[in-house]
C-alpha cells in the first residue's frame, strides 16, 4: 500500500503465487476501507466496514465478470482475537 500525498491518493499492489498483478485505487477513513479496479478480466472492488474501536474489518470482495453486474466474491473477516492495526494520518 502507498500514498499520494500530492494528491490524496492511494493504491495497493497485489501479486500471487499465481503469477497475478494488479493495481487496486483505495480510500479509507476511520469507518469504511474501500479497494477497486477496471480492467481485464474483470472489474473488482473490495467495500469494508472498520468497527467502532477500530480492531475489526468485515468486508467483501465483489467482482464484474461481465464488467456491468456485480456479485460477491468472498467475504473477509479477520479470525477471532486477531489484531488489525490501521494508520491514521493527522
């Protein structure tokens, strides 16, 4: 993950053992955590919510396949106990 700061963005490069890159856009502020991308071969995006006192995110990745309906793709929740640390800029 990266930050713009020129322009108040943000981006997150993913790679896989499956020889797959993308780049993701991404917003986050202090309740929701957004990932997204155009592209082949298939538009993505990834939408979560951060709990109140910041130590869960449950979200779900969504994908396009036919770049116009959306349908879920899995969903994301840390296991139990398990601490998510966020940086907040100030």
């Amino acid at each position: 993950m990266g930050c713009d700061a020129a322009n108040d963005t943000y981006i997150r490069l993913h790679s896989d053992e499956r020889g797959i890159c993308r780049i993701y856009q991404m917003s986050i502020d202090e309740r929701e955590w957004k990932l997204w991308r155009e592209g082949e071969p298939f538009p993505q995006r990834f939408t979560a919510t951060i709990s109140e006192d910041g130590n869960t995110i449950t979200g779900r990745w969504e994908k396009a396949p036919d770049g116009q309906t959306w349908q879920i793709d899995f969903n994301s929740r840390p296991p139990q106990g398990h601490a998510v640390a966020l940086a907040r800029s100030s």
